[in-house]
C-alpha cells in the first residue's frame, strides 16, 4: 500500500526518472483490509484488491518487478542487492515493507490448518477451509481476529473466539469493547476471554485446541491473528536504527542518507512520542509523504491516527488514540447500533470512536484538526446540532 501510493504521487509531482518497484510477491501493489471481509467472503474479485491496474504502471513508466526479493541495501554505496545477486544502484531508496503475523509459540503450531493472515494466498487458503458447519478457532480478538470470526460465521462456521485479554478490541475502549462482545455473541461466536490456548493436536493436521484450563476445542481450522512484527531485518543488517520498526524523523528519513520508510515499518515522531501504526491510512498517507520528501523539504508527518473496522454489517471508526487510563464521554446507545464515544484530556479531544456515524468522525477531525477546546458539560447540548441522525435515538452522557 504505502509503496503503490509512494510511486504515484512520484509520477503526480512530475519525477520523470526512473521508477522501479520491487515486491517479493506475485501481484501489483493491493488492498489487505478485504482479505478479511469481503474477499475472504468470496465476494470480491482479486483484480478488484489491485491499489491501481496493470496499465498505470506501463502508462506511467513505473517497472514493477514483482516476485523480486531485495536481500540487501549498502547505504554508503546506495546499492540494494536482490535474492539473485542482481545489483543496482539507487538515489533514493524507500523501504515500504510493511509487517508479518506471529506465529504463536506453542506445540502443533506448525500443524496444517494453523493459518495466519497476511497475503491473498493466506486468505484462499483459510476460505478454502471455510465451509459451514465447520469448526473454527480464533486466536486473538483485536481487529484482525474480531474481523475473521465475524466472517467465518457469516459463512455458516462454529465459532470459537479465544481472548488472552478480557475483551475483544480493548484498544477502541470499553464502550466498543463491550459492543463488540455482544455482537460476537449475539451472532453465536463462542467467545472466551481471560484464556489462551497452550496447544494444538492432530495426526496429520490440526483437530483440537487445548486452552490453558484444560477444555479441549475440536476444530478443522485454527486463524491466529496474535499480532505482527515490522519486517525490519533489511533495514537492520543495513545498519539503520530500528527500534520496533525503523526509526523515521518527520519527513520519512531514515538515520541513512536517501533511504526513507513508510507504512507498518515505519516509527516515526508523534506529539506523544514516537509511534507506529500497522493500518491502512497511515500507509496510504505516509506513502505519499515519503513520495514528497524524496523529491524536496516537506512538513512533518503529522497525520491523526485513523483505523476502521467492520462487524456483522457495521462499520467502526477510530480517530485518535483511546488513552486506557482516562474516561470516555458516550452519545447514543450502544444497544441501537449507532454511538459515538469520545475521550477528553482537559477539553481537548483526544479520541473519538463510531460505529456508523460517519457525521461524528468528521466533526471530530475538524475539532481535532483545529485544536477546538470543547467543554463536556455543553456536549450533549451541542453535540446533536453536529450528527444528530434521523435514527439516532436519544442522546446520553454518561461516564465510561
Ligand atoms: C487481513 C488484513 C486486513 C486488514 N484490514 C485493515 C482494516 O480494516 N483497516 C485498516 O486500517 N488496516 C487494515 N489492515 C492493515 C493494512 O492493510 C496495512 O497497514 C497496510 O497494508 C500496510 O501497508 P505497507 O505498505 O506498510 O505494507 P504491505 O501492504 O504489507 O506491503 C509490504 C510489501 O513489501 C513486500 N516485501 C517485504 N519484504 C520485502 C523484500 N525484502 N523484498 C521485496 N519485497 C518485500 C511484502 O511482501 C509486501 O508486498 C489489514 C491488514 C491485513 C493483513
């Protein structure tokens, strides 16, 4: 995503040089978030994943060079090495390598039907075994496992949905967390926090989960989705600092002269201290910027953290970060499908969650954007003149 954004806007500011761009996979630059939605569904083509059609890239002089591994970058030479020894030599160089799923570290995690999700060939091979009536497990209900185990039962599977946490997607704050729960729920995943699995069995694949209580949970599928890691050793073995990602200033640079990042890999300088994201606005965002700061000065980085999701139909939004330790302020009522929590710091708002509220993200953006200073006392007073929707029910305000 970021790199596909990155060769665009090059092209859309006028670079006429050169443009090479290496992917160790088969296809043109794509969307991932379908992989676990409508794709995995079966829905949606693969052509409809591309970020742009095969014809951009000849209409624009951009070479693809698909299934290409780069093995190695010499910053002092500017020269990348691919897996076939190829060298080439580079002026700028950005690393848009985005990150890979963990694998859990426990007995039979290497048995057939432990999958993760990354890839379309991930995704193919986990609908393949998404039949109904078959037995699936869930590991881990963050956005990626909340999003599988909504799929797999809207195709007629048996659900189980196992939580170490005591929530599923505790990052979007307990109003959501408790939501998304009771969806799970009321569309008959089985869902089990405060638990983990300690091992898988089988002969010749998987055919049982062990949680660490002992219940054993027959299944012919087992989706892990317990997290990514940024794929830094490129960056590592070339020297570059990495800490969690590849350390970035605000303009995408690297700690090596014309070597910039972008995307999952990238951690870069937030008001809070540096950051990383692993979604897909900041990829599509960053990209671009990155794009900018190769071909001149550019501002800081400081786009608002944005992720979406979506469950059983409904769309989730987050902009900002849910801080744990602070309330959250609640408009709408949860059970009617359409609320909004927010999250102040001392009138300045600091997250905001929706679910099918786009009226309310983007009152949000602009209160954000602009440093607006709003007082909680006068929200739910002000707040229906901004999103109130016909079906919006009446509003509370309570203390998450
Ligand atoms: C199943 C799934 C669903 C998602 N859903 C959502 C969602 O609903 N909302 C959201 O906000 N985000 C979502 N995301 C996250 C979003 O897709 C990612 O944040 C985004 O793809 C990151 O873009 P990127 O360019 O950094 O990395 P990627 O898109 O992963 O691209 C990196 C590319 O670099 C290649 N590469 C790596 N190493 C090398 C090498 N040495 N040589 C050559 N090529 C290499 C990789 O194979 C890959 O093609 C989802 C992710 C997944 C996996």
């Amino acid at each position: 995503m970021a790199a596909g954004r990155a060769v665009e806007r090059l092209r859309e500011l006028g670079f006429d040089g050169r443009l090479v761009l290496f992917t160790d996979e088969a296809r043109l630059p794509h969307e991932r978030p379908p992989l676990s939605k409508q794709y995995l569904r079966g829905k949606l083509a693969e052509s409809r994943l591309l970020v742009r059609p095969a014809a951009f890239y000849a209409e624009n002089a951009v070479e693809v060079r698909t299934s290409t591994r780069v093995a190695g970058i010499s910053p002092s030479a500017h020269k990348l090495t691919l897996a076939d020894g190829e060298r080439l030599r580079y002026d700028r160089l950005l690393l848009a390598l985005g990150s890979e799923p963990v694998r859990p570290n426990i007995p039979g995690a290497d048995l057939p039907g432990v999958a993760t999700l990354r890839t379309v060939e991930d995704a193919d091979r986990i609908r393949h075994r998404l039949r109904p009536g078959a037995s699936v497990l869930v590991l881990g209900a963050g956005f990626l496992g909340s999003e599988v185990a909504a799929t797999a039962r809207e195709m007629g599977c048996e659900v189980h949905l196992v939580e170490a946490g005591g929530v599923p997607l505790a990052v979007l704050g307990p109003t959501l967390a408790t939501w998304a729960a009771d969806r799970h729920r009321e569309h008959g995943v089985k869902l089990l926090t405060a638990t983990t699995v300690t091992r898988f069995e089988g002969a010749l694949e998987v055919e049982a989960a062990v949680l660490d209580d002992g219940t054993v949970i027959p299944c012919q599928l087992v989706v892990a989705a317990v997290g990514a890691r940024p794929r830094v050793q490129l960056a590592q073995s070339a020297g570059l600092r990495v800490r969690d990602g590849v350390l970035v200033d605000g303009a995408c640079r690297t700690s090596a002269p014309e070597i910039l990042a972008a995307g999952d890999i990238a951690r870069y300088p937030s008001p809070r201290g540096t950051m990383r994201s692993e979604h897909w606005d900041n990829a599509q965002l960053q990209g671009r910027h990155a794009a900018e700061a190769m071909l001149g000065p550019v501002q800081h980085f400081s786009a608002l953290p944005y992720v979406w999701t979506e469950l059983y139909g409904s769309t989730v939004q987050q902009l900002g970060a849910w801080a744990p330790a602070l309330p959250g302020l609640v408009r709408g009522d949860p059970a009617s499908g359409r609320f909004t929590a927010l999250q102040l710091d001392g009138g300045r708002l600091l997250a905001c969650v929706a679910v099918n509220q786009y009226p309310a993200l983007k009152w949000a953006r602009q209160v954000m954007e602009s440093g607006t200073l709003l007082d909680p006392e006068k929200l739910d007073r002000e707040g229906p003149r901004v999103w109130s929707e016909p079906s919006l029910g009446p509003s509370t305000l309570r203390l998450d």
